[in-house]
C-alpha cells in the first residue's frame, strides 16, 4: 500500500521566525516523526518563511538521522520552497548527524 501524502506549511503552522532548538525544533521533529510512523511521507514546505536558525534545522531535520536511514528520508521526506541558503544549512545538520551516528555505530 503506498504511503499517505501530507504536507507541513512551517509558516502557517508554527510561525515565519523559526530560531529556537528546544521549542520549534522540537516540535517540527516531533510532528514529523508522528507522521512518519503512521506511513506518510511527509513534504514539509518553506514557503512563507522569513527566519530560521541553524539550530532549529539541526533539532528539526538533522536528528531525524539519528532515527531514520538517509535513504528512508529521501523516500518519505521531502523540502520544498527552501532557499538555497537554508538548503545548505540544511545539508550541513544532516551530515553532521549522519557523522555522528557513524561514529556511535
């Protein structure tokens, strides 16, 4: 059965400013994750977004690596209408994570 599709709008949900790891970080990945064990594939979008943090990416998007394969995220999560800007910062949070799982492993 192929997974259900929903869509996370950051702006509309949780604000434009999106600066804080221990607040917004963790509820964006909180959101997802429920939404990933319930089989969605979750896309979530930038639109609309005015501000967000390298730390709010690392707790949002970068620690779903501790818990996810990176294969499994690219099937079922998908980033849209990001900035090339924030795309890198993006990046960057989930290689970091990635390291770090490898060097627990």
């Amino acid at each position: 059965m192929p997974d259900k599709q929903t869509t996370i709008e950051l702006a509309t949900k949780y604000g434009t400013h999106l600066a804080t790891r221990e607040i917004w970080g963790q509820k964006v990945c909180s959101d997802i994750k429920a939404l990933l064990a319930m089989s969605y594939s979750v896309e979530v979008s930038f639109k609309g977004m005015e501000s967000a943090s390298p730390s709010f990416f690392d707790e949002a998007f970068g620690k779903l690596v501790e818990e996810y394969s990176l294969e499994f995220l690219k099937q079922h999560l998908s980033i849209t209408n990001i900035t090339d800007e924030y795309r890198i910062v993006l990046n960057k949070a989930i290689l970091r994570r990635n390291g770090l799982k490898k060097q627990a492993g």
